[in-house]
C-alpha cells in the first residue's frame, strides 16, 4: 500500500491517497473541498480516483465529492452521515462554502469491509463530531478523520455533533490492538500509542 496526502482548502483538510502499489487506480479518504487539488495530486502522483471514502459529509472534507462522482469516482459514506450531502447539515453555509449536493454511491455502516483490488479497508462507526463520523483502518493506517488528531480531538458543537459520542468512540479507537499509524482529518500525523498515553482527552475516558 502507498500513501500520499494533500493539505486543502480553507481549513487545510487532509486528503489522503491510498493505492495497491500496482494499479493506477487510487482510493481518496476523504477529498476535501477542492477539486483542482485533487486533479493536481492525480497529475502529480499519476493515479486516478476512482473511490472516494468520506469521514463524514461535512464541506471541508467532502465539498468535492460531487465533482469526483461527476468524472467516474465512486463515493462512500457511512448511511448516517448521506444526509449531509444533500443539505445545509455539510456547515458550508456557515464558511462561504457552496457545496455540490450529491447522492452517494454506496453507503456503510461500523465493521464494514470495503474492498478495492488488492486494497481491504474496514470501516469503524466513531459517531461524536457528526452522527455518522468514521474511521477508517487499512493495514497498519488509521484515518480518524475529525474524530482524533494528533494531541486532541474534533469539535462536538457544531451541527448533530455529541460529545459522549465522541468519547465512546475514542475509547473504541484506543481499544483497538497494538499500534497503528493515525491520519487524522487536520494537522500531523501521529500514532495510536502516542494518543493513548499523551492525548489530553484522557481525563474523559
Ligand atoms: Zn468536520
């Protein structure tokens, strides 16, 4: 498995790129708000995407989601969050954002295994930030999207967010075996140990 990662739009969402090494096709966790990104990428890595797997549907993440189903790419998101992408619910509004509306492809739900050739991609419900937020595990690589980042966690007050959710679903996370490399939705990369024995968030647990 390869890895590459973009910083995009107005919020610097990480979009990230996952190929089998072999094929040319490339599985984006989510996209971020910023087609032309994402085009670029494609030039400059030479892949193409041809699945799209979202988070959650919120604009920063997802805004270009339409725009990538509209060139060929299939897009996923957990059945809770579809909504998002049809209305007011993506917070696009609230940032001068116009969001595409779109239907998704296919949908998922916790413990969902999605499979890209040679890539296998399990999906984790960590409801919290919004009421359909996911993870997503591929070998040893963790997205956690804006459920966890590296040193603290995703906001709960915006839209249907819930913070005992979101804590669950951080214990979920750390209940999770041995380590795993953790690409979370905005800022740095980190790993699940590191979250597990410094990330401030523990006095919740
Ligand atoms: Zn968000």
């Amino acid at each position: 498995m390869k890895l590459y990662c973009i910083e995009t739009g107005r919020l610097s969402a990480n979009a990230y790129f996952i190929t089998d090494g072999l094929s040319r096709n490339a599985v984006c966790i989510d996209c971020g708000e910023d087609v032309n990104a994402v085009r670029a990428a494609e030039e400059k890595y030479g892949f193409k995407v041809t699945a799209v797997l979202l988070t959650h549907g919120h604009f920063d993440h997802a805004g270009a989601a339409k725009d990538l189903q509209d060139g060929g790419a299939k897009i996923y998101i957990s059945e809770k969050d579809a909504e998002k992408l049809q209305s007011d619910l993506n917070l696009g509004k609230y940032m001068g954002y116009t969001m595409k509306k779109l239907t998704p492809d296919f949908t998922f739900n916790d413990g969902d295994e999605l499979i890209f050739g040679d890539l296998k991609i399990k999906a984790v419900g960590t409801a919290g930030h919004t009421s359909g937020s996911a993870s997503f595990i591929a070998e040893d690589a963790l997205f956690t999207g804006d459920t966890l980042f590296c040193g603290s966690w995703g906001r709960t007050d915006l839209g249907d967010g819930n913070f005992n959710d979101l804590i669950s679903s951080v214990k979920k996370l750390f209940s999770l075996k041995g380590d795993y490399k953790v690409f979370p939705g905005h800022g740095e990369r980190t790993t699940l140990q590191r979250e597990r024995e410094s990330n401030p968030i523990s006095e919740f647990l």
